[in-house]
C-alpha cells in the first residue's frame, strides 16, 4: 500500500532531521563523534537517582504515578519559583508550564502562535529542532544577522520595523550551535527594541548553567518580563531522558500552551516531574552541577586547544566560555557537506553548519563541533585528523591558507 496521498500538506515541510541522520552514521564502530549534541552518560547521577526514587516514592506515594494537570506537578513548579529567583526570574507557580523537555514548548509555541505565513524572526543560525518544531505550521522564516556576540540589533530592529512578526526565537547564552553569548549591554538593547515593537521573544536558554569561565549574563526575560516567554531544560543539568522542560509566563501564552497540551500529551511524566522536583529542592542540584562542569571544562579546553593548534590560519571559531559547541568557519568557498564526506572515512563525524540556518545556501561553509561525548585526547586526535582533511580539501581547491 502507497499510504503517501494521506499524509497531510503540512508534512511538506517535515523532512528528516539531518543531526538523526547523522546519529546514525555515529553509531558506526570506531566513528569518532564531534557530530551530535548530546549530554555525557558520565554527566548523568546514578547513584543519585537510587536516593531520588525512594526520596519521591515516600513523599508522594502514588500521587507520583497518578495522571496530573496539564500544567505540570505543582510541587515542581513551586521549586523552579524559588530556583529561578537565584537568577533573577521572578514568576508565579500559576505563570510556569511543565513540558516534555524545551522541545515541548518549541511545539506548542508552533502550535498556538503559527498560521501558514506568519513571519518567525530567528538567528542564523539558530537550533535546528526549533526550526522542526515550527516547521510543520508553514511560517515564513526571517533571518537575523549574527556576529560573535549573537544577534545584531540593529538587525533585530529592522526586522520588527518592516515586518508584522509573531515572535522573536533567540538563544542568548552558549547557542546553539554557534557556542556564541549575546553580552549584557546587546541584551539590554534587545529588551529595549522588543519593549518598544511590543514584540513577544521566546528566549530559549537550555546552556546558561553549562558556564566554565566568568560572570553569569542575566537572561533578557529580568529585562523585559511581560514580553518574554523564557524556556530551560532539565537535559543539561540532570539528564535528557526525564524530558523535563519548562516555561516561564506571559499570562496568556502560558493559558494557551496549557490548553494546547491537554491535546498533545494531557501532561508530563509526573514521576520524571516528582524526580526532578526533589533534585532542586533536596539541594542535589547545587552540588552535582560543579560535577558536571567538571567533565566538561576539560574537553572545552582540549577542543580550543587542539583548534589552535592544527587548524589552518583561515579558519575562524568561536571560543564560548560554556555549553557544549564551538563552531568553526572556513573561507568563503569552502565546503563543509564535502569536509563531512571526507571526514567520514577518517572516521571523524561533524556536522555540516548549512542545516542550521532558516534558508537554503546559508552558511556552506560552517560547521558545529560538539565537545561533550568524547575525551580530551580524542579530541584533540579527531581535530588533528579534521585539520589534516581541511588542507588536503584546500590544496584540492587550491585555495592558500596559512
Ligand atoms: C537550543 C535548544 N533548545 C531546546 C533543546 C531541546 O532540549 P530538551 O527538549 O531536551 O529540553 C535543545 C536540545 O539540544 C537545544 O539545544
């Protein structure tokens, strides 16, 4: 049976993700991986898990396994008040969502905000699963330019002048996939621009805690709270596979994704909820997160490490002070798809930058490097290896690089 003439016409625009594509190919014996962007196993308590599962079994007994409101265990809620408030988030219980990870509120924003056409401002480029979750509901995708601090805003404001638009997508802190950090004075701006257009920014920020060097930046939703609809994650601080994620108000939009929900899921895993809600209030978040750090401030190192020492002199990275990626460019001309290719029979995976921008033919010569999967001296041997691919690609494109 050809079941094709079924499927709906918004599934033009649901092609296959290109990182599941590429996890495959990870899978591969021997492949070393800068391709993917998943947590460390090694990040992940085990043996705090045996506590918080007895922990929870005894406080909620069956209420932990029961069904629960679409707006998410409310004892979780209450602590992500008094967790948020550490960073300034200042919110209610009845203004926080529980979701099925960020990816949760991602779909949902799709679902209650997109009409086919509507125009989305994202940076390019921006988390490529954001732009699958929006995807489906065909909106138009305006690209704000970027540099190595984030979104420009004077692109920001142009955008917001010129267009009607829904809503503003930025990650600000340790993006995905750039690595890169908008600084506090360019937040400001951008509170300062979305307050004047009157504009609504989903600020999703799943990296902040993933900080190995300086000063926490405080997120754009202290700057201007009526306008911002902040999501975070439990993926990178606990593990990934609990699917905890959640939102942080406006009034309304909060109303809508919590209607919205009780259509998708009805609710989040309550006993994942329970766990999660038990990590931040027993406090075992304050003291695994430095562990976490721990694993990965050495691999971050050894990455810009390695960078340095064996990339050509006309590659460009950033050198984010967190979160899980670097990203690298090459000259203008070059092109990473084919780096990919050649990579593969070395058996170094990384991931093509073009996926991650809202258009075709952007950013052909761009790649994200993941950090957090492998060790440090194989780190350094897959950028050795990348490094020695790049030349052999620019001397066959005779480019000269230094
Ligand atoms: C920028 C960004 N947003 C959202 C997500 C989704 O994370 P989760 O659904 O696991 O919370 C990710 C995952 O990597 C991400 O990088």
């Amino acid at each position: 049976m050809n079941f094709s003439n079924l499927l709906a016409d918004r599934t033009r625009n649901m092609g296959s993700s290109a990182i599941r594509e590429l996890l495959k190919v990870v899978e591969q014996p021997g492949m070393i991986s800068l391709g993917g962007g998943i947590p460390a196993p090694e990040s992940f308590p085990l043996q705090l898990f045996d506590d918080l599962t007895s922990q929870v079994l005894k406080k909620y007994s069956s209420n932990a396994l029961q069904y629960g409101p679409s707006e998410g265990f409310r004892p979780l809620r209450e602590a992500l008040v008094v967790y948020l408030k550490k960073s300034d988030i200042r919110t209610s219980v009845d203004n926080i969502t529980i979701t099925c990870g960020s990816q949760g509120v991602l779909d949902s924003i799709g679902k209650i905000l997109i009409s086919k056409g509507d125009k989305i401002a994202v940076e390019a480029p921006t988390y490529i699963g954001a732009l699958s979750a929006f995807n489906p509901y065909e909106p138009e995708y305006i690209a704000l330019e970027t540099d190595y601090d984030g979104v420009i805003p004077e692109s920001l404001e142009k955008a917001l002048k010129h267009n009607k638009i829904k809503f503003v997508y930025l990650i600000p802190t340790f993006q995905n996939p750039t690595g890169r950090t908008i600084p506090l004075e360019r937040r400001k701006k951008i509170a300062e621009i979305i307050r004047y257009y009157n504009a609504l920014l989903l600020e999703d920020d799943p990296y902040s805690s993933l900080r190995y060097r300086g000063e926490a930046i405080p997120a754009i939703k202290t700057m201007a709270p009526d306008n911002v609809l902040y999501t975070s994650t439990f993926s990178k601080i606990l593990a990934p596979g609990l699917r905890i994620g959640f939102s942080v108000g406006p009034e309304l939009i909060t109303k809508w994704m919590v209607l919205a929900k009780q259509g998708i899921d009805l609710h989040t895993n309550t006993f994942s909820q329970a766990l999660a809600a038990e990590y931040i209030e027993g406090g075992h978040l304050d003291k695994h997160l430095p562990r976490i750090l721990s694993i990965y401030k050495p691999k971050q190192e050894a990455m810009l490490n390695a960078l340095a020492k064996y990339f050509p002199g006309n590659f460009q990275w950033s050198k984010p002070a967190g979160g899980m990626f670097i990203w690298a460019e090459g000259p203008s001309g070059f092109s990473t798809e084919k780096l990919y290719c050649k990579a593969l029979e070395r058996k170094v995976a990384i991931l093509p930058g073009q996926y991650f921008y809202p258009h075709p033919g952007m950013g052909l010569e761009t790649m994200r490097l993941n950090f957090t999967m492998m060790d440090a001296p194989t780190i350094d041997k897959a950028i050795k290896i990348l490094s020695e691919v790049i030349k052999e690609e620019l001397s066959r494109v005779s480019m000269s690089y230094s």
